[in-house]
C-alpha cells in the first residue's frame, strides 16, 4: 500500500491531508469508544494497572517492603501519624502500608500477565501447528498429551508444577505458560486445520516450499489475530490464577507483594481484626480483571469479524 | 416404505453410537497410561532428595533403617519403568498406596473425603447452570434493554471476583457489619443434617456465581443466534405465544453449548472446590490434597491427582456422548 502522499506533479499541493499515523490511531480509539462504550472503560482501567505499575515507586507512599512496628495493624485513615504520609489503606501485621503494596501488587499482576502472555505464545503455536500440520501419529499423540494435561483441573496441575518447581516468580510464569500452551495449542490447532485447506497452501506447496517454510510463512501469519484474541480474552485469566495460586500459598513467594498473596493465611489470620488488610487487594483485584475482561472482550468483537453479528 | 437413519457405513444411529463410545473409551487409554506416567513420575521431579527431606521432617535423624524402609514405601528403589507398571497394575486393581503418615489406604482416605466435595459439586452445578441460564434468556430476550446491561455488567462482575475472594468476603463482612461469621465448623450430615445442609450452602453457592456468571454470558450468546433463525420467525408468524417461542423453540436449542461448557466446568468447579474447600474448612478431596502437599504424603498427592484426572476424562466422554440426546443432527464421526 502507498502510504506516501502521490506527486501532485509540480502543482502546489490542495489543503486536504491524509491523516498522520497519530491521527489515525486517535480516529481509531474514538470510534472503539463509540462502539464499545463499556470496552473503553475497561481499556483506561487497562491503561491505569500499567501507569500503577510502571510508575510504583511514584505512586506508592512507602516502599512495599518498609516494616514498622509502631503502626502495626492500623485501619485506613486520612490522618497522618507523626508527620507521614498517611495509611489510606491502613496497615499489616509488620506496620507496611496496605496501599503502597496494593500499588507494588499491581507490577507482580502485570508481569506475570504480560510474561506469560508473551512466553505461552510460542510453545502453543509450535504445538499447535505441528499437531495440525504432521497429522497421523504426531497429532495423535501429541492431543492424548494435550487430553491429559487438560483432564488435571487447572489450579491442582499449577500447584503440582510449583510443588515439582519450588516457589519463585519465574517457576510461576512458567507454571501458567505451560498450562495456557497447552490449552491454547488446541485452538491453535484447529484453526490451522482450516487454513490447510486452503488453495495457497497448495500453492505453496506446488512450488515446493519446505515444511518448515509452509509453516513459518503461510501458517503461523495467519493465526496471528487469532492469537491476539486468544490473548486478550486470557489475559484476565492469566492474572486470576497467579491471585489464586498465590492465595494458597504456592504462587510468587512472599515478601513480593501480590494481590493473592495479601489475601493468604496472612491476610486471613487477621481477617477479623483487621479487614482492611483484605478490602484494599480485593477490590484491586476486582477492579483490574473486570476491566482486563471488558476491554477483551469488545477487542474480540472488533478483531473477529465471526463474532461480529453476535453483538 | 420406511428407511431407518442410515449412515455411510450402512450402519443405523444406534450402531454408530455404539461405536462412537466404543472408541472413544479406547481412546481413554492412552490418556490414562499417560496420566499415570506423570502420576509416577512427580516423585522423580521434585528437586533434591525427597527422601533426605522426608526424614529430615519425621525424626530429625538420618540412620539407615529408616532410610530404607521410607525409600522401600515409595518405590524408589525401583527404576522409573518398573515402579511405573507397578503403580498402574495396582492402580487398575483400586490400589493407590497407603498414606506415608498414618499408613491408611490411599484410595479409603479419598472415599472419605469425597462426599463433601461431590456434595458441593453438584449444588453448585445445579444452582450455577439454573440461574445462569434463566438470566441469559432473560438478557437474550430483552437484548441491549437495560435489563440486559445490568445483568450482563453484574455477570462480568461475578466472573471478575475470585472465588477466593468472594469466600473470604462471605465469611469477613458479616463478622464486620453484623458481628457474627458463618460457622465454620463442619459436621456430617448423619450428625445433624440441617447443619450440614447449611454449612454446604455457602461453598456451594460462592462456587456458584462463576459458573452463574459463565453459563449467563454463553445461553445470551447462543439464544441470540438462535432466535435469528429462519424457524424461529416462523413460530412467531403462525402466531406462537412468545412464552413458547422462547422456552420451546428457542432456548431448547441454545442449550446444546451450554451443556458443552457445562461439562468444561467440572474440571474448573474442582480447582474452585479446593479454593472453598480451603476457606470454608470443608474436609473434601482439596483440602485432603492441599494438607497431603504441605505434609509431603506423596502417594496421597499422587490418588487424587490420578482419580480426579479420571473423574474429569469420564465426564468430558459423558458430555460428549450426550449431545446424541439434545441434538439428534449431530453426527458422529
């Protein structure tokens, strides 16, 4: 495509411009926003967990870490003790702020997403494609794989890995790679059964490109909004296990701040005394994935035009 | 003159689903062979010495008896293909080891726990699959209402809180607002069965909203594409009452996904149920498998990681063999 402006010729050129790629991507946001109203919304809570995480050590008050016993366990208040900046979200067992963890949490929710996200993605195409691609033997034993991966409910296959790994956050981002690769490869794999079908792929193969050719350029391009869907509408998912894996006490490992893990046996042995030590990581929680879920769900109905008459 | 249902290797549809299952229970085998080998091959995975570890905990001292005899217990002695057609030939004949703590059997401490958490299970199947179906015909009925928004904005809601959230919410606020929490004392039902019956409710429900919450997005889904089919205008132009056009024409076919997911959910359900179970101090199958790990009872992790893999294959195929009912187009193939 010509992306250039045409030579007019020696003719001044008229007032009219094509729009400059910023102006296009603003174009672009506005009338997403128009569509999908609520699918915006959930894009700025997006775009709000990566400025928190991103800027942490600017929007914490404290460093997530800080112990002080002296403000052990206060509720949430807009006074400040002694002249500090004040506990909005009150303070644990060691005297660390609540918020500036909340804020610290959202970094190990992002990273964990993102990470997985990216590192899942390989593994599932090879898996996939293969699968699709070999057919017979390969495919037939690489899905009774997939079957019995997939028959392990997912939390109980996530703690057995951490059990085998030990407790650390990249066993963690390897955990939940594994188990999303393993899931999406089958997707994956049935939409490349549909693209070997198609003529180009013959074509392709009449001119006699390679397999690995085949696969790297015809195929894998084209499962490639494929992926992004399968991402976007995962990546909420993604962020809930980490929570829940860490909720049991087999996810990133503490001190990090997680927002599961703020609500673990620690959280929960001064559940009654001190409730704010659970309000503030729940409702983050809460907030982040409902927002992650809206926002993946309206680039879905964007980006798969099936989906579209769904609406 | 009548022609029976035929297929294209001349066989009727009974047949042919007869040998659909067929297959697909062969087809179970290489997976469980398969889950078996990771079953048995957990143990060689976990870093370090697990033995050195175990006696560590257990007497502090390292003297060689019971060094022996711990590694005697877990096979371990054995190479890896050995203990592996060991494991299986016990397994098939209902033998899953005995605990390396209290030496019960394996397979009696799951039948113990199993109760609650099938319990738990089933109501919250039950509760989940109702509502969330009635609320997305409702919201599929009334499309971009706002009926429909706010129930498909509280349904991304429900989907968007953790289990594990809602459980310690459940049990907080209350003790919060009102002073009291919900007992967490759990009983059997032989014991008294009106207080087990309520200390079931809870997990059972708090369970329930996700899948509620899953179940309500897909029956919107699939009832609005339903209710653009050709037959469904039809029934509203031969005067169909929209009650029936709805219950009977519409939603009976937007069923057919749903029992998909449906049978999806089971494996998710049992991941929610050790979440629960954990929260709510249910003595079920998770809490067993969570204490085995913290314990490191290794041949407890491994029979209920085996027997819930089972029980997942088992309903997937039940899911699957189903559709037959609800939709006699699909074909087998």
């Amino acid at each position: 495509m010509v992306t250039e402006p045409l030579s007019t010729g020696g003719v001044a050129p008229v007032a009219f411009r094509e729009p400059g790629p910023i102006a296009r991507s603003w174009d672009a946001v506005f009338s997403f926003t128009r569509r999908k109203p609520l699918g915006a919304f959930g894009g700025a809570i997006v775009v709000l967990l990566v400025a928190v995480a991103i800027g942490a050590p600017v929007f914490a008050p404290y460093a997530p870490l800080e112990n002080n016993q002296a403000v052990a366990l206060k509720g949430p208040s807009l006074a400040s003790i002694d002249g500090t900046f004040p506990h909005l979200a009150g303070t644990d067992q060691f005297g660390r702020d609540v918020f500036s963890r909340v804020v610290y949490g959202a970094q190990t929710s992002l990273y964990i997403g993102v990470l997985v996200t990216v590192v899942s993605t390989i593994p599932a195409l090879a898996l996939g494609v293969a699968s699709a691609f070999f057919g017979g033997w390969v495919d037939y034993f690489l899905q009774r794989f997939v079957d019995t991966v997939q028959a392990v409910p997912y939390l109980i296959l996530l703690i057995a890995i951490m059990v085998v790994l030990g407790p650390s956050f990249i066993n963690v981002v390897f955990a939940l790679s594994f188990r999303r690769a393993v899931t999406e490869s089958r997707v994956l794999r049935g939409s490349t059964l549909g693209l070997m079908n198609q003529t180009y792929i013959e074509a392709a193969r009449a001119t006699g490109a390679t397999n690995g050719r085949i696969m790297l350029r015809h195929l894998v391009p084209n499962l490639v909004p494929l992926l992004i869907v399968l991402s976007s509408t995962a990546f909420a998912g993604v962020i809930l296990s980490e929570a829940s894996l860490s909720f049991l006490g087999y996810g990133v490992p503490p001190p990090r701040p997680s927002w599961g893990g703020m609500l673990a046996a620690d959280g929960r042995a001064f559940m009654y005394a001190a409730p704010w030590m659970l309000i503030a990581p729940t409702l983050a929680l809460a907030i982040v994935v409902f927002g992650v879920n809206m926002f993946g769900d309206a680039l879905r109905d964007v980006l798969d035009p099936r989906l579209r008459g769904a609406r | 003159m009548y022609y029976p249902p035929t297929t294209g290797d001349g066989g009727t549809t009974g047949s042919r689903m007869a040998k659909y299952i067929m297959r697909r229970l062969v087809g179970l085998i290489p997976t469980l062979l398969l889950l078996l080998f990771l079953v048995v091959v957990l143990i060689d995975l976990i870093p370090g010495d697990i033995v050195d570890l175990m006696l560590a905990e257990r007497t502090g001292s390292n003297d060689e008896t019971a060094r022996a005899a711990l590694e005697e217990q877990l096979g371990l002695t054995q190479p890896l293909p050995i203990r592996y057609v060991e494991y299986t030939s016990r397994a098939l004949r209902g033998d899953l080891g005995a605990s390396l703590w209290t030496q019960r059997p394996v397979t009696e401490l799951i039948a113990g726990r199993a109760w609650a958490s099938i319990e738990i299970g089933l109501l919250s199947i039950l509760l989940g699959s109702v509502s969330g179906v009635m609320i997305g015909a409702v919201s599929a009925v009334r499309q971009d209402g706002w009926l429909d928004y706010v129930l498909r904005s509280v349904s991304i809601l429900g989907i968007s809180v953790p289990t594990f959230a809602i459980a310690t919410a459940v049990v907080v606020l209350p003790a919060i607002w009102w002073g009291t929490a919900p007992s967490l004392r759990y009983v059997g039902f032989s014991e008294a069965p009106w207080a087990h019956i309520k200390i079931i409710m809870l997990p059972a429900v708090v369970l329930a909203i996700g899948l509620s919450a899953t179940v309500m997005r897909l029956t919107r889904t699939t009832m609005l594409e339903v209710l653009r089919q050709d037959y469904i205008r039809t029934a509203h132009a031969k005067g169909v009452a929209e009650q029936s056009v709805v219950f009977r024409h519409a939603l009976k076919n937007a069923m057919i996904p749903v029992v998909t997911v449906l049978g999806l959910q089971v494996a998710f359900l049992i991941g929610g149920s050790v979440i629960v179970e954990s929260v709510f101090a249910i003595p079920g199958v998770g809490r067993l498998l969570l204490s085995a790990i913290s314990n490191r009872d290794y041949p407890i992790v491994q029979g209920v990681v085996l027997v819930i893999g089972v029980f997942v294959m088992v309903t997937n195929l039940l899911v699957d063999v189903s559709y037959a009912w609800l939709d006699p187009r699909i074909r087998y193939s």
